[in-house]
C-alpha cells in the first residue's frame, strides 16, 4: 500500500494551507527492500553517511531481514531495558554519531522515533522511519513526546521524509504491542471530543478535514479488531495504516491537538508515579485506561446536565496547595506551575459555558457507550482497568483531578472545574 501524501497537503476550508513533509509512505510487505533501493539508487541515495538508531530489541527483529541496509550505516543499538526518550537518552546518541552524519534511520517504535526525530530537528538532518510495531501513532509527527528533567514536554522536532513499513516486520511484533497501538487510536474519541468542546468555548482553531482523517483512522481499526488481534497480516497493515492517518493529522494541524487529550493527560500523570509508584505498563495501555476512565466521567457529567443538576460556578477552587503537596515531592511543582500559566480556564466566559451545556451534553452522547467500547477493547487485547496496568480504583479520583494540570491543552476534564453538580 503507497499512501499518497500530496491528497493531506491542500488548502483548506479551515483556512490554512495544510503542508506534509513526508515524501513518501509504504505499508507493505517486502517495503525495506524498497528502502534499499531508495538508498542506492533513488531520493535518498544523495545521503552518503546514514545513521541507524535501534534498540537491543528491535535490532534482533530487524537485522537479518535489514542485512545490506545495516551494513552501509553507523548502527547505534541503544539498551531497550529502561529506555526512555530523554536528556539520557539524546546525550548517548550524540556522544556516539559520528560527525558527517547527513541521514538519520529511526528503526524502532515510540521510543526509538521521538528520540531520532528530535537528533533530525537538533542537527537539521532528515530522518526515515522504520516501524517495527503498530504500537503508536506518532511515527509521522512533527512533535517529539519527550521527559525533561522528569515532565513529559511535547518539544519541536521535525517528521520523516519516508515511512517504509514492513508488514513482514510489524505483523509479527508481540500481540501486546500492537494492542497499545489499537488502544492509542480509540483514544481519539475522547481528545477529539475536547477538541471541539474547546473551539466551542474559545474558538480554538480546529479543522473538520482533520477530524474527518481521525475518524476514517478509526472507522479503519474497528472494521478488523479481531484480525489484528489474531495477527492476520493485511488487518495489521490497515493499523498500521490508520496510526500513519493519526500522524498525519497532527501534521496538518501543526501540533498533537487532534490526537492527545484528557486520556493522555492520565497516561503522562501516571508515568510522573506522583500518585502511584513504577508501572509496567505500555503507553497505549495506559491511554486505553484513561479513555475508559474519562468516558464514564463524562457521561456521568452529560446525564447531569440533561437532569438539570449542573451548573456553572462563576469562582472555582484554588488547586495551587494540591499540586504543591502532590507535585512537590518529586521536584515538578515549578514545572507544573510554568505549565499551567496563564490558566486556560480563563479563556471561557462562565455565561458561554451555561449556553452549551445541552449541545456539550449531545457531544458526549454522541460517544460509544462505556460497554461498547469495552466490547471494543476486548476484542483487541486492550487494556482498559487500572488493575490491569497495577493500578487500584482509589487511584481514579486524584487522577481525574491532576491530570489536566499535566499538560496546559484545554480539555473538557479541565472544564469540569467550573461545573457544579447537584447531589455530589
């Protein structure tokens, strides 16, 4: 499958000129190969000093069937044990590559990508990415989800200029790996749904093309839950497809908007173990628990509205002594603070918020219910109840309190501060 990168880069009616870097993007089997000859004898063969960023893991995975493409590049294996995409991380790769190096070769998953195409941005080098499992859907952004000094930041970074997916690579990957891609996709149901409650209230950009590409992303995956839970290599090739959509998508927009939220905000709060200790848990696991989390909470606000039990606070509840005292204990509360100013709540006028409510209420109810997404995630292998990534329900409270402050991006969790419930 050759996806045609010139159909996402086109003026728009949102008003902007959406513009895709990716040259080109292949799903297929045997796409590698295709690689080498682009290498050899195509737009890449211009590059003469490649660097080839993988880890232990993806380096057994990758280096026989990758043989001749590993022999014409600097190989820097990183450990996979504990390896995260931060400062350590970059410092390795830096003390490492050697100094011509023109190309960068991201072969890897999540990690691996953000850690090469903050290296591309840094240097002002490409970089092509070469996924060995449809775990994420960031393989062709243009943000780097990176941890600095402890905080997960979104930083500038630059996407691929090719994506070759090798089917006889990626199909093959752990059942758990291509379930947290499965999983970071249905996230989209929630961040999509803040997404227009804020430009509702704010008039934040937003774009309906962009919406639309989330939604054929996951109209995608749900038609072949069970093929690709089963590992059958054409359904695994349309995931890997759909989360290529998801990437695309934030390139148009120019940011991670239109695929990270509120169930995100959960996921990087718990990676902070502020409230909770180590997790071995994959970011899409993570997220599918969150998307569960959030959607009851939601729900729970939409039946509220449409009983007439909620309203709108004109003042709401200084949180500054909560996240000192939650924040703090691990050094992050100055960090937290800069995160969350100005605060984004006081873009929203408390007469606009009373005015939507019914339509913000048709939103949500316009969400799969909670047992239908569930449904949904079991037949995929996700993971959608703390206890399955170590978690206890006592857990959900403080995390539906804290994790907005997380991330600055306005989301209807946020929003929740300036609502009022009856009988709660």
């Amino acid at each position: 499958m050759r996806v045609d990168t010139d159909d996402f880069a086109r003026p728009c009616g949102c008003g902007k000129n959406h513009h895709v870097e990716v040259k080109e993007i292949l799903i297929e089997e045997g796409a590698v190969e295709k690689l080498e000859e682009t290498m050899s004898d195509g737009f890449l063969k211009k590059y003469i000093s490649p660097l080839l960023i993988c880890d232990t893991n993806t380096c057994k995975v990758t280096e026989d069937i990758m043989e001749d493409i590993y022999d014409r590049c600097q190989v820097l294996v990183l450990d996979a044990e504990e390896l995260h995409a931060d400062q350590h991380a970059i410092k390795i790769v830096e003390n490492n590559m050697e100094e011509d190096i023109d190309l960068i070769l991201a072969v890897g998953t999540g990690t691996i990508h953000d850690i090469s195409r903050y290296m591309a941005f840094q240097y002002k080098i490409p970089f092509i990415s070469v996924p060995t499992a449809a775990s994420v859907d960031g393989f062709t952004s243009t943000v780097a989800a990176m941890t600095w000094n402890g905080l997960k930041k979104t930083v500038e970074s630059v996407p691929p200029v090719a994506v070759y997916a090798d089917s006889n690579i990626f199909a093959e990957a752990p059942k758990r790996l291509t379930s947290s891609g499965i999983s970071d996709l249905l996230g989209k149901y929630i961040c999509l749904l803040d997404w227009k409650i804020a430009h509702m209230l704010t008039d934040e950009y937003i774009c309906d093309e962009i919406i639309k590409l989330e939604e054929k992303a996951m109209r995608t995956v749900r038609s072949c839950l069970a093929d690709i839970s089963e590992g059958d290599k054409e359904s695994c090739e349309k995931l890997m497809y759909a989360l290529i959509l998801s990437g695309l998508a934030t390139q148009m927009a120019g940011n991670s908007r239109p695929a990270s939220c509120a169930e995100h905000q959960l996921s990087h709060l718990w990676e902070l173990e502020v409230l909770n200790g180590p997790l071995d848990a994959l970011h899409g696991e993570m997220v599918s628990v969150g998307t569960m989390i959030v959607l009851r909470e939601y729900k729970r606000v939409a039946r509220a509205i449409r009983e007439g039990r909620c309203s709108v606070r004109t003042q709401w509840e200084d949180d500054t002594e909560l996240l000192e005292k939650t924040f703090g204990s691990r050094g992050f509360f100055e960090g937290i603070v800069e995160e969350n100013t100005p605060e984004p709540l006081l873009k929203i006028s408390p007469a606009r918020l009373e005015a939507c409510l019914d339509e913000i209420a048709g939103l949500i109810e316009e969400l799969p219910e909670e047992e239908e997404l569930a449904r949904m995630m079991d037949r995929a292998g996700c993971k959608r109840s703390v206890y399955e990534i170590g978690l206890s329900e006592e857990i959900i409270p403080q995390s539906l309190k804290l994790a907005p402050y997380v991330r600055r991006r306005l989301s209807f969790l946020r929003i929740l501060r300036m609502l009022r419930i009856e009988g709660e």
